[in-house]
C-alpha cells in the first residue's frame, strides 16, 4: 500500500506503535505475569511490577513506559531497515505483485514480516530481560529465546494478520486517501 519511503514509515510507525503496546502488554501479563506475582507475592502484575521497582532489563529495574520505549526504538528501527525490505522481497519470489490477488500478496507480506521480525525481536528480548543476576549463559540465553519464539509467534501471526494489520491498512488508508484516490484514477481498470 505504501508507494514511497516516508508513506513506509509512516505505515511503519503505525504498525509499530501498536504492536509493541500489544507485545508488552502480552509478555508481561501472558508470559511473565505468574512469575512476577510469584517472586513478589502480589496478586496483581501490575502491583508485582512495582514492588519490584519495575520490569528487569538488563538486571536493572526499569519503568513500563521505559519497557515501551526501547521496544518501540528497537523495533521501529528493525521494521525499517530490515521487516519491511526483505518481506516485500520474499512475497515477491514467490508472487507477481502484479498478477497476485491484493489480500493473497498482502498476506504473504505480513508471513513474511512475522517470520523475520518475531525471531529477532525474540532474540533481543530474551538479551535485554536476561536473569543477569544468576550469572551469564549463554544456553540459557539460547533456551530463553526459543521459549520467546514458541510463545510469540503464534500471537504475532494472528493478531498480525487478523487484528494489528487490517487496522493499520484502514488507518493508513484514512491518512493517505487522497494520494491513493490519485494512484487508482491514473491506474487502468482491470477487466
């Protein structure tokens, strides 16, 4: 949908903001929720996280809305330089843009994108939330991340192509109409 680098970051923003509210939300509550109310005693997450001055990253307690942010840089700057490129690419070798059906390429471009940002923001998550306390492993660091990838990527694959992107095509379709009412007029109806 987008057609030049600042339509793709701006759709890019879009998906970004949304999806690391959703993945904070889902890591502290669905993965780690039962563990922080365990260590703490609370019974509540939220209670759990303030008594412990915050969510660990890097062994330091560090506020939510902190959690939020590197999140939000990390994967912003991960979905421009690498998400987005190499998910148009991949659609690509296996779809004519042009002859495939817009819902069936758009499909294959969020597979895509799920299957190379949900590894790696896996992999910097299990870095950053590390138990450095216990000592460094890197097995252990190894395990942590498969377990983030079990855990994240059926939630990434369905909130992606059911949820987060239908939204975000309808609110960049909101933003951009005018530009994509343009486009349409100087394109040819296909018979």
């Amino acid at each position: 949908m987008p057609r030049n680098q600042f339509q793709r970051m701006i759709f890019a923003l879009i998906t970004v903001v949304i999806t690391v509210h959703a993945y904070v939300f889902y890591s502290l509550y669905v993965i780690h929720g039962n563990m922080f109310m365990q260590l703490t005693g609370e019974s509540g997450v939220i209670a759990a996280i303030n008594k412990m001055g915050g969510v660990p990253v890097f062994g330091r307690p560090v506020p939510i809305w902190a959690v939020v942010l590197i999140e939000f840089v990390l994967a912003y700057t991960l979905e421009n330089l690498l998400g987005s490129p190499l998910s148009f690419k991949l659609a690509c070798k296996n779809f004519d843009p042009k002859s495939t059906h817009p819902v069936l390429f758009e499909t294959a471009i969020i597979s895509a994108t799920v299957a190379i940002m949900c590894p790696v923001m896996s992999f910097i998550a299990a870095f950053l939330y590390y138990n450095y306390q216990a000592g460094f492993n890197m097995w252990t660091l190894l395990a942590d991340w498969l377990k983030l990838v079990c855990y994240n990527f059926p939630f990434a694959f369905f909130t992606q192509l059911f949820f987060i992107q239908p939204f975000v095509r309808k609110t960049f379709g909101t933003i951009f109409a005018k530009d994509i009412k343009k486009r349409n007029e100087k394109q040819p109806v296909k018979a």
